[in-house]
C-alpha cells in the first residue's frame, strides 16, 4: 500500500489516528509466550538429561524415573500456564490503560519499538503473518510531503533483515549533524530524486515480499502525483534480493513499472547467499539429532522463511517451493534468477578489512555478506553484475552500508544524473 506521511511526528502515517493498542496488547502477550516457550525448551532438555541418567542405571530406577518426569512435567506446565496467563492478562490491562490516551504511539512509530518490531519481524515474521498478530508489519511505502515535493525521477528504497524504514537513519546525527538525514533525502536535495521509503516484514519468504512488491510499484506508478518518468530502486541486503524478485514477477506480469526501472543499486546484498544461515541449518541438523540438545534445535529451526532463504538466496517460489523441510541438506542452485533486461545494475560490496580478497575478507565480508555473494560471484555461478559498476568499501560493517558518507558519495557518482 502506498501511503503519504502525515503532518506531525516523524514516520507517523495518515491512518495513526484509527490506530488501536492492540499491538501493546499483543506485544505483552508475545513476551509470556516466549517465557512459556523457554520453560517448554528447558523441561525438554531436564526430562532428556534426566531419561539418559536414570536408564543407565537400569531397570530398579523405573518407578524413580516415572515420578520424576510426572512432577518436572506438571510443575514446567504450571510455569509456563502462569506465564501465559499473566502476560494476557498484564497485556489487557496495559492496553485498555493506554486506548482512551488520544497521544497513543504505535510501537513501530517510536524509535525503540520500532527497532523491536524490526527484528521480531524478521526472527519469526512468518509466523506473526500467519497467526493474524498486529506485530506483523505489512508491505507499505510511503514519502512524507511536507519535506519532499513529488517529482518524475523517483527513487524507492528498501531496507534489509530484521530492519525497518527507519534504518536509513542510521547515525545520521553523528555522521551528518541531522538525525533525520537519509541517503534518499541528501538526494533529494542536490538532484531531486524523490524518495519512497518501503517497511515491510523480513520473515516472509523473499518471493512472497517481492510479489508485493510489484503490485506496490504498479499502485505507485499508478497514483504518484506527477506522472513517473523514472524508477530508482536501492535495496539494503535482503532488500535487493526483494527488487530482484519484484522484477522477475513483475517482467511475468508486464508489469507497468518495469519500462520505468532503468537503474537498482545492490548495498550489501547477499545474491549468492549468507554464511551465517548456512551455518544456522547446519547447527540445526546437529542440534536435533541428540535428545538434549534437540530442544535447542527446534527453537533454532522456528526462525523466518525469510531468514531461511538468504541460505542461498532464494528469490523465486521455485526456489524453495519443493523443499519439504529448509534446513535439510540440498545443493545450492545452479543458476540464479536473471537480472531486470533494460536496467542499470550498481552494487556495493563492503569488508571489514581494508581488503576483499584476502582469506579472512572472504569469510567475514562485512560481518554478514561476503564480497563474493555482494558482487554476484564466487567461481560456482555467476549473477551477471558487471563488475565495472561495483564498488568495494573496506573498513565498513554490513549496517555502515544504510547510512555512511563513503557510501553516499558512491551513490552521487551513480545516480547524478
């Protein structure tokens, strides 16, 4: 959905005042399932720890091993009732406390919540999305009009993992004296590219969140002020995957954006995968084959789908759709979803080291994506980014990438129309 900002606070949307305490509410109520679960996963690791002692000393602590595992389990299932209980009940009266206040926040509108609500989504968005939670975020862009004045050259901006809009507003103050300093604002003003900032849930799949996406850009293209002579889409880690994956459906459905996406930058994104979620499933593996640890495993394997496919960067429902189970062993793809024909294609790469093909930039990259996967090569397949519109940025972390002047001035170079 695409929406303008309202006057008033920073992010606040146009539908804040219909806006009720339910996410307070559901947010209480969250934090005592969490509790319940925790209590759940260390009965699970007590009963495995206590069933392996009590049947190595054979048949005579039969009826000792029946009671202890009748009392852990009632005692565990009292604890973890009381905790759901209170947290509904806690969250009801908090909630009901706070909607007659007219000045009532949104917790995504505030800044520590919205940084909660950021990486709540991107942990376990799939399954808020599935159980109908307000936490869930859903796909909305919006540009603030009292800042900005609509113009034909727009540029759409989509933030990674477990983020939030607000990201691009990282360390704005310490780098630029302007907490609400942006990439997209700082263009804006010295080139006129009008910026669209996109929120969205980073737990669904990629595929699912690049659907919306299209059908986004199709109501924006369809609706922004002026007529749109030119779409610029900049995605921060997952999100570049997200315009990737926008563009395939959207090349699908002769989508009316497509002719008008002539360029997209790639900050960090991880096109060939993250290291660190290959590690996760396999530490997923393992966890789940000893009766101790596989409690430990089972909380692992609940994390997003959206996290899931960053294991090889999945970007197609093809890509996932007949896998039965995500963190099983499989192959990485052969081949990667081709890039939007007609586009510019840009992309920078950073390293924590001043370096990118030394051996330890090749394994931390930049905490999270390595250079190889940022640039779309890594000697088993290729995406076709052409390495003369690449950047490598050594000395930057991952996040460095939403909001850092080296960064910037890479995107003038680029987008200086």
């Amino acid at each position: 959905m695409y929406r303008r900002r309202s006057a008033g606070r920073t992010g606040q949307t146009a539908t804040v005042a219909e806006t009720t305490t339910d996410d307070l509410r559901a947010a209480v109520a969250l934090a005592g399932r969490g509790v319940s679960a925790t209590t759940t996963m260390i009965r699970d690791l007590h009963k495995a720890i206590a069933r392996r002692a009590f049947t190595a000393s054979g048949p005579p602590a039969r009826p000792a091993h029946a009671i202890h595992d009748a009392i852990s389990t009632t005692v565990y299932a009292a604890v973890g009732a009381s905790a759901r209980v209170a947290a509904i009940a806690t969250g009801a009266a908090v909630a009901a406390k706070h909607a007659t206040d007219p000045s009532y926040r949104p917790l995504v509108e505030r800044p520590r919540g919205n940084v909660a609500i950021g990486a709540l989504n991107g942990a376990w968005g799939d399954w808020l999305d599935r159980t109908g939670s307000p936490l869930a975020l859903r796909m909305t862009a919006h540009h603030d009009p009292h800042t900005t004045t609509p113009t034909g050259d727009v540029t759409v901006w989509l933030h990674g993992l477990c983020e939030t809009d607000a990201a691009w507003r990282l360390k704005a103050g310490e780098h630029y004296g302007d907490r609400s300093s942006t990439h997209g604002s700082r263009l804006y003003a010295e080139y006129g590219l009008t910026p669209v900032y996109v929120r969205y849930n980073t737990g669904l799949h990629i595929s699912a969140n690049g659907r919306s996406l299209d059908a986004l850009l199709t109501e924006l293209t369809e609706t922004w002020p002026v007529p749109v002579t030119r779409l610029t889409l900049v995605g921060h880690s997952m999100g570049g995957l997200v315009i990737r994956s926008a563009a395939a459906q959207g090349c699908a459905n002769d989508s009316p954006w497509i002719p008008l996406a002539t360029r997209i930058v790639y900050l960090g994104a991880p096109h060939l995968g993250a290291p660190l979620e290959v590690g996760a499933a396999h530490a997923t593996r393992l966890l789940r084959k000893l009766p101790e640890t596989k409690a430990v495993g089972d909380a692992l394997a609940s994390r997003s789908v959206g996290i899931k496919d960053l294991r090889y960067g999945d970007v197609l429902d093809d890509d996932w759709s007949g896998v039965s189970d995500l963190d099983a062993p499989r192959p990485a793809p052969a081949a990667c979803a081709p890039l939007l024909d007609g586009a510019e294609h840009f992309f920078v790469g950073a390293t924590l080291g001043q370096r990118h093909d030394t051996r330890v930039a090749r394994i931390l990259g930049d905490a999270l994506v390595p250079f190889a996967s940022a640039s779309g090569t890594d000697g088993s397949r290729a995406l076709g980014l052409d390495v003369d519109r690449g950047r490598h940025l050594g000395g930057l972390h991952h996040f460095d990438l939403l909001n850092h002047p080296r960064v910037y001035a890479v995107l003038r170079e680029w987008l200086a129309d």
